[in-house]
C-alpha cells in the first residue's frame, strides 16, 4: 500500500520529532545540537526532493528548486524547526516537511514553474533560548536588527558565539535579505494552535492576518486596612476594584469578533486573608486582526479603568509596554488559497492568527500568506498537540493547487 502524501509527511514529523535536546520529551533549542541534528535531517530530506541546500547565516535552512531560469525569483515557502521546552511535534515542523513533500512530488511530474521555490526551516521562531525572535525569518526580510548578536542565552552564550558554533558566519547576515527581484512571497503551513476549525469540523483555514497586540499592566492603588475593622463603606479595596476592573477588560472583548483580551497574571503585594488589599497589580494583552479594532479596544478599556477606579476611590496606573501592529495576509494569495480550498470541496473559511508566526517577519516586505490545519482541542505548546494524517494531506495538496494556480496567474501577468 502505498502511503498517502499526509501519511509521509505525518511519520516524518514523527522522525523530527525523535531529535530533542532533552532526553524526555521534545525540546529543540535554537542553534542547539538537536537544532543541528534536525537542520541536517531536514537539508538531506530537501535534497532527496531534488533542492539544492544551503545552511544560511542565521542557521536557516534553504532548500531551493529552480524555476525555468537559473536566477528567477523565488517564492518562499517556510515554517521553523525550533521548538519551545516540552513541545509538540505538530508546531514549525508540520510546515516544513509539507513544503519539501510537495516540493518533491512537483519534481516527481517534473513540473517547472517561471520561478524557484524555495523551502525554508526557520531556527529561530520561538523565541526561547535567545530574548528576541523571528531572527531567521528577519534576516531573509531585510529587517534583522545585528544588535541582538550580543544577547545572551541562560548560559551566558551570545548570539554571536552561538552562531559561529553552529557553522554561520554573523558577517554575512544582512547579505540574507531579500528584495522582490529576488523573492516573490512567503507562504507558510502551520497548525493552528486554537479550537476554532475543529469546532466547525474543517481541516484547513485560510488565515487573514497575524493579530496585532497591545501588553501592559495596571497597578491599582488603594488603602490596606484590617479585615474586621474597617466597615465596608470606607473601603478602598485594590484587589476588589482590580476584580471590577479585569470583568471590565473581558466584557469589551466579548461579543466582538476576532477580538481578545486577557489578564493573565495579577498579583498582590503582601496578600493575607485578614487584610483589605491596598495595591494590586494585572496584566493586559489585547489582540485583534485589524488594528484600529484593536486600539478602539485599548481607549475603551483605559476608559472603563479610570471609571471603575474614580467610582472607587483608588488610583489606577496603566503602563502600556508593548505594541505590535497587525500582519495582514495578501488579498490576492488569500484568493488563491481560497479557490484551492473550496476546489477541494472544502468550505474556506477564513480566520486570523491570534498567535504570532514567522510570516510576521514579511509584514510590509513581501506579500504573504497562511494555511492553518487543524489541530486537535486546539491544544499547542504541549506533547499532546496533534493533527491527523488526514487533514495533513489536505493541507498538502491546497499547498500544491497553490502553486499551480500561483504559477498560471504568474504566466498570465508577465
Ligand atoms: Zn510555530
């Protein structure tokens, strides 16, 4: 019996998946051995597809099939092959092995297309040995920032030195960068990471932008005072108007579509059972696919805060740390994708991406796109994150449609 497509690719994110730095579980640090290890399966998997491969100056790696000229641009078909600690296999992986078996299965029909394909296994999307992210994907951007060579890792080990360890040369970096004479678009597979396709029983998704999100903190202060004594009209509890005010931060989320917003830590001072607290402090991280949705959202969560904590009588700090806008997906991949969904039979539905990927990095640079499969009770960063064989090979032959259909327009438009 001859294996599906899905199948092949499903046993070998298996295979991936046996490369850890840990002895137990799965955890593939960026620019580590397993990195290593799992970077040169990957390239040799690429040259059994008929690629060309090359390891790049931030450890990506870039398998590349020629278009009917040597120097045609080419378009860019990526995910990465890191992994946070105590991963799933499904997570990066999922991607890049989908783009070498349809990569290999184009060389297969020797199917040659006026551009190159290039399929590449990003190293560093996590974001966790290293405090920034995305360096593999900026760097092909044009937009890697060299002064985050000098961070360094728990161990003390720099960028720098952690690159050169591995092979790269971090000279030659900015020579990575992409222009559209030489790259036409990014395109990238990757497993959802959320309930929303399996709640509505599909296998794929076309993705409409990377969520932009707004993180903070509100402190709230009030007064601390005695549990028994102080008479509950006097009070000015910071823990209780923090309580109002995170209810406050789901009610202006809830109800709006592709909106979110949550408060996942709040902590106190000095907490006791028989103390009224006098400060408490709360996260915020609102996220939405079209930004003035999102910042809509943060003036009226500001609003509700400064309301809730005039009404109580405390003082209410919101710091703002951090902003990053949104990523739209191309409107013209988007159709393209679409036609080879429903071409399928499949309903495309079309949904953001709450999490941030890798095709964040071409935001403004080049265009792009998504394909979300399904993943199972949308469980992520986690061993028993999953998806089926099954919906593998869906994503794999809209990928390959994709393509062909990319190649048709290219002919008719040049
Ligand atoms: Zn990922």
């Amino acid at each position: 019996m001859t294996a599906t497509p899905g199948e092949r690719i499903y046993s070998r994110i298996g295979e991936l998946a046996r490369i850890s730095d840990d002895a137990e579980g799965l955890t593939r640090l960026y620019l580590s051995p397993a990195h290593k290890k799992a970077a040169e399966l990957v390239a040799q998997w690429m040259r059994e597809a008929g690629m060309s491969v090359r390891i790049d100056a931030v450890g990506s790696v870039i398998g590349r099939r020629e278009g009917l000229t040597p120097q045609a641009p080419a378009l860019l078909v990526g995910s990465h092959i890191d992994t946070v600690s105590n991963a799933g296999r499904f997570d990066g992986c999922l991607g890049v092995v989908t783009a070498i078996e349809v990569v290999r299965t184009i060389a297969a029909r020797k199917a040659t297309y006026p551009f190159a394909i290039e399929v590449i296994a990003f190293g560093d999307e996590e974001g966790v040995r290293f405090p920034s992210a995305l360096g593999g994907s900026r760097a092909i951007a044009g937009t890697f920032d060299p002064a985050i060579l000098d961070e360094r890792d728990e161990q003390g080990v720099s960028r720098r030195e952690a690159l050169a360890a591995f092979g790269c040369n971090p000279d030659a970096i900015a020579a990575e960068a992409r222009s559209p004479a030489t790259a036409l678009g990014y395109i990238e597979v990757h497993i959802e990471q959320g309930p929303v396709l399996e709640a509505e029983d599909l296998p794929v998704g076309i993705v409409t932008a990377i969520s932009g999100a707004t993180r903070g903190f509100v402190e709230v202060h009030g007064e601390t005072g005695h549990a028994g004594t102080v008479p509950m009209g006097g009070r000015r509890d910071a823990l209780a108007a923090a309580a109002e005010m995170i209810l406050a931060v789901e009610a202006r989320a809830k109800g709006e579509t592709d909106l979110v917003a949550t408060v996942g830590r709040l902590t106190l001072p000095n907490p006791a059972t028989n103390t009224i607290a006098g400060k408490a402090r709360f996260s915020l991280d609102i996220r939405a696919p079209v930004d003035a949705q999102r910042l809509a959202a943060v003036a009226d969560i500001q609003a509700a805060i400064a309301r809730i904590a005039a009404e109580r009588e405390v003082r209410a700090e919101v710091s703002l740390s951090y902003e990053a806008p949104a990523t739209p997906c191309d409107a013209r991949l988007m159709q393209l994708l679409t036609a080879s969904v429903e071409g399928l039979g499949i309903r495309a539905r079309r949904l953001p991406s709450g999490a941030g990927h890798d095709a964040m990095a071409f935001r403004g640079v080049l265009p792009l796109a998504m394909l979300f499969v399904r993943c199972k009770g949308g469980i992520s960063h986690h061993p028993s994150e999953h998806a089926s064989a099954a919906d593998i090979d869906v994503a794999a032959r809209v990928l390959a449609s994709f393509i062909a259909s990319y190649a048709s327009e290219f002919a008719k438009s040049t």
